[in-house]
C-alpha cells in the first residue's frame, strides 16, 4: 500500500486519501483521563504508547470530473515546531506539510484545487493553507467552513483554546476571508458533499456525507481520533473544546454507519489510509480498518 496516497472510488467520483505526514503526541493528551494502568494493559492489543502517540494527518482529494475538492489542508510546517510544543516526547518520525508534493505526485498541482472545505480550523487541518512566504497554496480555491466554526475563532470565546491554535486559525483564516463561503452544517456544500454537524471538538467541527451512484462515505474529520476511543468511549482526548458534546456527537454519527457498509475515513485514524468501517462492540465500537489496498 502507497501510504502517501491511496486511490478509491465513491460511485463515479474518483478519490484520493493524501498523507500531509505524521505528528507524535504525547499519550496523555490523546487519552486524558485513561490511567497509566490502563493505558499499559491496552498498549499490546492496539499498539499504543504509555508515552506517546504517532498519529497520521490524511486528507482526502476528490476528483469530480468538473470540480478538484479538497477536504482540509493539512499541517504546513507545524511539524517544525514539534520539539517547542511537546518537548517531551521524541519527534524523529514526525514530519507534516507533504500535502502539495503528493498532490503532484498524482499529477494535480495545488493550482488546479478549485474546492477546499474544511471541517474545522485547528492547526493541522489549517496550517497548509499558506506557503512560507504567506501566499496561499491553494489560490485559485473557493473556500467553505461552517458559520458557526468560523465566528468561533474570531470570537473572545476562543480565547479557551491554546493560544497557538487561536493565532493559526485567525492568521489563515483570515488569509481566505475574501474566498469564504459560510455554510450551514446540515446543507449540501458542493453537489453530492453534505456537512454534518458534529459539535464538540470545536464548535463548528462537521462530518461530510459523500454519496455518488448510490455510493456512500462518511468522512469523520477529528470525530475519532485514534480507534482505541471506539472500544473505549468513556476515555477523552484533551483536543475536544467540549468533551460531553463531542462524545454526543461521536455516538450519534458512529451508530448510524455502525454494522452498515458505509466506509468511513477519519483524519487521524491507523493505519493510512484511515479508511475502514465501524463495529458494534458492548459499550462501545471497534475499528475494521482496510485491509487490501490497489
């Protein structure tokens, strides 16, 4: 399996799961409230660190023969800054901002991106929306973000989340304000794409339905951030803004694709390409990744 770019189809449209790269987190941060015991006594069944989690940054291109959409930015250069956001933890495999070259590696240059949505606005979603220079990588784009995720972060409400991720969102938001399109959550943003509300995560956050021939995806965006909180739904990660409000959402989308043969993706999910489906568990879900790629 290419995991810096996996080809699929939805119906007619044809679809690339692209890799910005990989971050490492501490573990704690991915799973707040998850004691060392625990976290010890899960890590051989789902290979995670008591110490530290590497997770991949996976966006998705879709080619709809008459629009070039893709569904969030990715990272930029925020894997640069690493060792100054989580000094403590070994960032040797992490590397972000390898959006743009795997888009030309599948012969679409960032110039032909006509379509960006993105599902909210933290910093690895936003970060690859501006070069080094501070133009925009994607600049013959039209944008779309829920209304409701855009006039957070421009809000002193805000202020709550960690000031790095306040000063990237307004910086890159503000760098597409005069391509924005507000959107409501529920409603249809490009022919065959619908936005979701999934609230918790950041206000605004949103899934996306994407249906073509009978077809169906649902793109989870940070709705699931690593498969152990399937199995665990009771654990939180320290990234949801309003953790009661995410683990809502999260039960509610997840129970509707849940035993169907809806594929889901999500942005964070093992192994990339981060696509597979989810299984009803007691108390919970599990995680069927893909398991044969072309």
């Amino acid at each position: 399996m290419n995991t810096n770019a996996y080809s699929f189809s939805i119906g007619s449209l044809d679809c690339w799961a692209l890799s910005d790269g990989r971050f490492n987190y501490p573990s704690e941060t991915f799973f707040a409230n998850a004691s060392a015991d625990e976290l010890k006594s899960a890590s051989d069944e789902y290979d995670v660190s008591p110490r530290q989690v590497a997770t991949p940054y996976t966006c998705l291109y879709v080619d709809t023969g008459s629009d070039q959409i893709l569904i969030d930015a990715g990272a930029g250069p925020v894997g640069d800054h690493a060792n100054d956001i989580f000094p403590a933890v070994d960032h040797t495999t992490t590397s972000t901002g390898h959006l743009p070259e795997n888009l030309r590696a599948i012969g679409t240059p960032p110039s032909a991106i006509d379509t960006v949505i993105l599902t909210h606005a933290h910093p690895d979603h936003v970060g690859g929306l501006l070069d080094e220079d501070g133009a925009l990588v994607f600049g013959e784009a039209q944008y779309y973000i829920s209304d409701a995720e855009w006039r957070f972060w421009f809000a002193e409400a805000a202020e709550q989340a960690p000031s790095p991720m306040v000063d990237t969102a307004r910086r890159t938001l503000g760098a597409i304000e005069e391509h924005v399109h507000l959107v409501d959550p529920g409603g249809e943003i490009r022919p065959g794409i619908q936005g979701t509300a999934a609230p918790g995560h950041t206000p605004g956050h949103i899934a996306l339905s994407i249906t073509s021939n009978e077809e169906q995806l649902l793109h989870m965006a940070d709705l699931v951030l690593h498969p152990l909180l399937m199995v665990r739904p009771d654990w939180i990660t320290g990234f949801d803004l309003d953790p009661g409000q995410a683990a809502e959402s999260r039960r509610r989308l997840l129970n509707e694709v849940a035993g169907t043969e809806t594929p889901v993706l999500g942005y964070h999910l093992s192994p990339v390409p981060g696509l597979g489906h989810v299984k009803d568990r007691d108390q919970g879900w599990t995680w069927q990744p893909l398991k044969t790629a072309h």
